[in-house]
C-alpha cells in the first residue's frame, strides 16, 4: 500500500517536470478550485453585510440558534462556505505540488531550489501587483490610513493590514519546508518516510520549544492529507473507498464545524471529508460531479481563481460600502438578501479584473517558471531515473531535421 510513487493510472493534476515540460492537468480539480474561489466571495460579502451579527451566526452552531432568520443566514454562510474553500486550497496544493516533486529527477538540491522559485514566481508577480492596487483604491477612495510600511510588510506577507485574504499566501511559504523536507523523505524511504516525517512533526508540535507559525499550524494537516493523495497510497485508498458516499462527505466538510460543539473536532472532520473528497476527484471516482467541473463556466473560474482569490475582497469593500452607506432600510434589515445581491455584483466585478490579472501578470511568470533554473538528472530513490545517454540525446534532434523518412530509417539502423 505504501509505496513510492503510484502505477498503473495517468498523472492527470498540474505539473512541471524535471525539464520544465507540462504534464496533463486535471480538469477536476481547476474546476473544484473556481468554485472554491466563488464560494469565498460569496461569503466575505454576506459576512460584510450583515456585520457584526453574521460573524456572531457564522461561529455559533446551527442548534443554538432561535429565530429562522438567523437559522437562514447561517445555512446560507455554510452553503458558501470560506473555511471549507480555503481547505480545499491547501488540499489541492498539497497534492498537486507535491505530484510535481514525484516529478522530480534532479538532485535533492536542485529540485528544492527550483521548487522554492516556481512557487516565488507563481505567487508574488500578482500579490505584489494586486497589493498595489489595493492600497490606491483603499486609500484614495475610502481615505483609509494606509503607510508604505503597511504595503511592504503585507507584500513581505508578514501583516495583512491591506488585504487581509493573503493570509493564504503566508501559509503556502512558510509550509515549504514541510514540502521539501516530505519530499526527501520520500525520496528515501516512500510514503512510509513521509509517515514517520509527519509522525515525527506532529509529535514535535506539543514542544515549548518548538515554534511554528500560529496560521500554519492550525492549516499544515490539509497540505499533509493533500500530500499523500498521488502516491501509491493515496491510489490505493482511492480505488477501495466507496466512491458513492461523495454527497455523505460534502454534507460533512459543509455541516461538521457548525454542528459539533468542539471547534478543533469539527475542524478535523471537515479538513478529512474534505481530503477525500479531494481524492475521489483526483482519481476520477465520481464522473457525474466531474462533468460538472469539466464545465466551460468552472474551467473559466478555475483558471482565473488565484487572481479571483487576490482581488474579491476589495470589491466586497467598495460594494458593500456603497450599498451601506445608501443608509438603505432594506440592507439594514434585510443583510442576508442585500448580501446575497451584492455577491452577484462582487462576482460580477472581480472577474474581468481577474481575467486581466492572470494575463498580464501570472501568465508570464508561469511560463518563465517551466524554464528550470537546473536540469540534471540523476539516479533518484525510490525510483531510479537513467540519466540520458548521447543517443537518446542526439536522436531526436537529428530527427527533426531528416524529417519521417529519416527518421524510419534511424530506427532501422538501431534495430540492426
């Protein structure tokens, strides 16, 4: 069941290999990750809304509450769940960050170097570009006092006193060692490295000495669940597990937190149904909620939700400070169906700006990110990897030139 990489399935998640080519996405999963991102909108505007009570509704449990609006506004928070969204973008990276390092054929070194600059290009050319849009538009239009140190500190990710959301983005570096230091183990040992390096994390946690960021810590068990879904042990659960329980397990990363009186219980519950969920998508278990994904409307959000992520909570500002500041009666008394309007217009707004985003200042970056800054391979556990001799090297090349024909008779002479 543990083993070192899995056989006998397509590699179907986002990926650079050790030369820096694409391997084949998984539709599935951009599609789970657009909704996610509009699931996230949804719910900062209809907590905007309707502050303070919302988010007094949004940690109570469903049970405690008496009247039927507020049993409305809180099904409607868990049926646009952010908790659960941002799970699931920790999940996703998890597995598929960590399929491209199965990926991997370069030395240990060089595949952590180049792993650390992906992730830098990938992130950083938006954030920062984003940041500096936040910080005009907030502070000339709203009047709010931001300083140059408040835009540095945010765009180190260090505070988020401009866009709050990039809390994420923290999380995503500062879980990089747990990456490369799984990785190594898993070079080594298989996925039974990668147990012992968790097992020896988590165990590590309960020490006085042992300081991990506050915002890490309460996410590094989704990028650890994520991790083991494309080894052989993720396949293994994936083709024994009842692919049939998906809407028991959607229910249950949805209602858990809001039913269970125990945070971290809920938590933990929803984070696991929320893996499997992941991995019944991966492995391609559930065609009917695939199609769905597969959609042109998902993929489109898919493809855009980072610059979607970077950019929904400034529009949640400026909707909701407009539609707030009208001093209307109905927004006022009404938050849950004025909060549900002005998604549509933050969903409405975010997009084009995300479209713009992710063509101007991702794309390049992700193209420049496939150009490896290493290329040498070598000899890998657990898998061993042959190092390319001359001819599979020179071949090729001198096929291109020769063209079909050429080409037919080179493997006739290598045949003789």
């Amino acid at each position: 069941m543990l083993g070192a990489r899995p056989q006998g399935h397509k590699e179907r998640s986002v990926a650079i290999d050790s030369d820096g080519a694409k391997l084949e996405r998984n539709q599935q999963l951009d599609g789970l990750r657009g909704f996610a991102a509009l699931a996230v909108a949804v719910h900062h505007t209809l907590l905007e809304m309707g502050q303070p009570k919302a988010l007094d509704l949004w940690y109570a449990t469903i049970q405690s509450l008496g009247d039927r609006y507020s049993i409305a506004t809180k099904i409607a928070l868990i049926l646009f769940p952010g908790d659960v969204a941002v799970a699931i973008f920790f999940i996703l990276s998890g597995a598929v960050l960590f399929n491209s390092l199965m990926h991997e054929t370069r030395p240990l070194a060089s595949a952590s170097v180049n792993f650390i600059y992906r992730r830098i290009l990938r992130i950083y050319p938006a954030l920062f570009v984003s940041l500096i849009v936040y910080f005009f538009a907030l502070k000339l239009y709203l009047g709010l006092p931001f300083s140059f140190s408040d835009f540095f500190e945010n765009a180190a990710l260090r505070s988020f006193r401009i866009n709050g959301t990039t809390w994420t983005l923290n999380v995503e570096f500062v879980v990089v060692p747990v990456f490369l230091a799984a990785y190594f183990a898993f070079r080594r040992n298989g996925a039974w490295g990668m147990v012992l390096f968790f097992l020896a994390l988590w165990l590590g946690s309960a020490l006085p000495w042992f300081k991990y960021p506050e915002l890490a810590r309460a996410s590094v068990f989704c990028f650890v669940l994520g991790m083991f879904i494309p080894t052989r042990s993720g396949q293994w659960l994936a083709n024994r597990f009842p692919a049939n329980v998906w809407p028991l397990l959607l229910i249950l990363m949805l209602s858990s937190r809001h039913l269970i009186e125990g945070q971290k219980t809920g938590s933990n519950i929803q984070q696991i149904s929320a893996a499997l969920f992941v991995m019944l998508l991966y492995y391609d278990k559930v065609p009917l909620l695939g199609r769905l994904l597969q959609s042109r409307f998902a993929q489109f959000l898919g493809r855009i939700s980072y610059s979607f992520y970077l950019y929904h909570a400034l529009c949640v500002i400026l909707v909701c400070h407009y539609v707030l500041g009208q001093a209307s009666i109905s927004a006022a008394t009404h938050p849950l169906e004025a909060g549900l309007l002005a998604s549509l217009v933050v969903v409405g707004l975010t997009i084009p700006v995300a479209y713009l985003s992710k063509g101007l200042f991702e794309d390049p970056f992700i193209r420049l990110g496939k150009r490896p800054l290493f290329r040498t391979t070598s000899s890998i556990g657990p898998a061993k990897v042959e190092t390319a001799g001359p001819r599979e090297i020179i071949e090729p090349a001198l096929a291109q030139v020769i063209g079909d024909k050429g080409r037919t008779s080179l493997s006739a002479q290598r045949s003789t």
